[in-house]
C-alpha cells in the first residue's frame, strides 16, 4: 500500500516476444535477456507460426523476429502483427544482404527498428526499451479512446465527429442506430454525412465547413431535417472543437435529437436520487415519456387515482410541485444516462 507511483510503474514488466528458426539464437537471446529480467517478461518462439500462438493467448509489447525464416518470413509476420495486435512494436534482426528490404520496411511504417546481425546486444537492448515504451503509449492511447467512446455511448443524443468536409470520424451509438434506420442522415462508401435532402445536405456541409474552418470557432449552427411523416423534424447543431486544438483541427461535433424519441430514464438512478419506491420511480419513467399523468398511469399498470397518490408522493419528495417542473428535473439529472439497447 505504501509504494510509490514509480515503483508500482515499475512492477509492470514489458513482454517481449523472441522469434528465430535456430534454436541456438534463441539460446543466445534467452541468456543475454537474463540481465532484463527485472524489466522484461521474455517469451520464445521458433517459427512466426508458433509466434502467432503465443501472441494469441498474451499479447506482447515487442516481438524481436530473425528476416530470414523458412516458412513465415519474418515481414510476414510483422504484417500480420499489425493487422492483430497493432500496439505491438516490431524489430527485424537481418542480414547485411537484406539491408535494402530492411530499410524499405522501415519506410512502410510497419517495423520500429532493424538491427544488422551480428549486433551488440546492448543496442538491441536500448531498441526494445525504446519500442515497449511507444508499446505503452500506444495501449494507454487505445485505452483512453475506448473510455471515451464508452462515456459518449451514453449520451442521450446522436454525436457525429466529422471534418471539415463532412467526412466522419466518429460515431456513438445513437448516431449508428440513427444511421441505420435510414430515415434521415447516412453515412456513404465515401464515409460523407449526408441527410436524406439534398437541399438539407447541403446546408448541413455549408455549417459543418464554416464551423470547422472558422478561426476563431465560431459559436456553432442549427439546422433542422423535415421529415416525410409529417411529425417534427430532427433538430441538429453543428459545434466545433475549443480553440486552437491541437487534438482536432478543421474538425466538428454534429449532434442530433430526434423530439418525437421519449428519452430514456434509468428508474434505478431516479429511485437513488429520489428516494423513491420502485412504483412511484416506475411512474415517473412513464410520465417524463409521455408527460400525460393518464397515459403514463396506463402504461405503468395502475389506475389514474392510484398514479396521482403517487405523483403526490413524488412532488414531496422532490421538492416540486408542477409536472412541468418535475419532468424538467429528471431531463436535468443523470437518470438521463440509461443504457441505450
């Protein structure tokens, strides 16, 4: 308990993955490593096939690999590392004949590293430190994004990130599900944002360039896309990203409400800020959707007399004394955060 930040860093150990079809260089390499083994956890592998296996069942932070193999070559192994296990960084050990295949593979972007044999275990050393500390910013990157992506799932409304041509980044889920019904927006092969009017679709690429592009970011743009039924159209805004960013320049955040959609209200959370019962949490899940005492008495299974002993019962405990202002204080609070199915 008493450990500080730096040595708990220090515990976590890079895993490196050794890859060569001579035994006796995986010998060499598990007797040299011996001096790492407080940093590194080291595992070995004759054949980029065996490799695989073992990345399959533990991922590893660095794979060292030999060029020249029979079977799975060794730039064969690192694409399909890439392609698996992106996070992983990847050092080639080649001949000085394969210098100019090495050097063209540096230049693909696919390999952190080569080294020509036979090489200073030293400076393979420092290459493997090297790459397992851009292995750890990459996952620590990769774990950021999934948490924010988790936090946006959440939110009670479509969000698009798109740039400054309407090309989307990024999607939650309610932008995906809107997506999908293919009432109103959709996403093209060419990755566009496009709504379902070309008149709309047009005005929508006009804010999203001038937001995007507008130095400084301006304060944002409405729009509003019609909808052949007849009911109330989708309301959209169009915002950029804060000021001089450096994380999304000429980038931004599409965000669309669909007014005729009840939102979705946890019971469980109203119950917990409330202290409501499971019965007066339930009617008012019912009520904020419909916002009618009677339809939402019916949906929740109890007569108009009992619901309005129990609105009661809620207006006291809310502190309110008017559906309007009730409703209003659950749209306000985190109950709007329900699991969207």
């Amino acid at each position: 308990m008493g450990q500080s930040a730096q040595t708990k860093v220090k515990l976590m150990k890079s895993k490196v993955l050794f890859v060569d079809d001579e035994q006796m260089i995986l010998d060499v390499h598990r007797r040299q490593a011996r001096s790492f083994r407080e940093e590194w956890d080291t595992r070995f592998a004759l054949s980029g096939e065996i490799a695989l296996k073992l990345l399959s069942e533990e991922p590893a932070d660095v794979v060292v690999s030999d060029l020249q193999m029979p079977g799975m070559k060794g730039l064969e192994l690192v694409a399909k590392i890439k392609k698996r296990f992106p996070n992983t960084q990847c050092i080639i050990l080649t001949g000085t004949a394969d210098m100019q295949t090495a050097i063209d593979t540096i230049n693909q972007g696919d390999v952190f590293r080569f080294y020509v044999k036979p090489s200073a275990f030293a400076d393979l050393a420092a290459g493997i430190s090297d790459a397992a500390a851009i292995a750890s910013a990459a996952l620590g990157e990769s774990q950021t994004s999934n948490i924010g992506r988790v936090a946006l799932d959440s939110m009670p409304f479509a969000v698009f990130v798109v740039s400054v041509d309407a090309e989307v980044l990024f999607t939650n889920a309610i932008a995906q599900a809107l997506v999908e019904r293919k009432e109103c927006l959709s996403i093209g092969h060419d990755r566009v944002l496009r709504v379902s009017r070309p008149s709309e679709t047009l005005s929508l690429h006009l804010a999203i360039a001038n937001v995007a592009a507008s130095v400084p970011p301006t304060k944002g743009q409405a729009l509003h896309f019609e909808r052949t039924s007849g009911e109330r159209p989708y309301y959209c805004a169009v915002q950029p990203f804060p000021e001089k960013s450096v994380v999304a320049p000429m980038q931004a955040s599409v965000y669309v409400t669909d007014p005729e959609k009840a939102p979705l209200v946890s019971p469980e959370i109203l119950s917990g800020l409330f202290d409501l019962t499971t019965s007066e949490s339930k009617l008012l899940v019912h009520l904020v959707a419909s916002g009618k005492l009677e339809q939402a008495a019916e949906d929740a299974g109890l007569t108009v007399s009992t619901a309005r002993t129990y609105l009661k019962q809620i207006f006291s405990k809310t502190d309110t004394g008017r559906q309007g202002e009730l409703i209003q204080m659950v749209l306000l609070s985190p109950a709007i955060f329900a699991k969207h199915d």
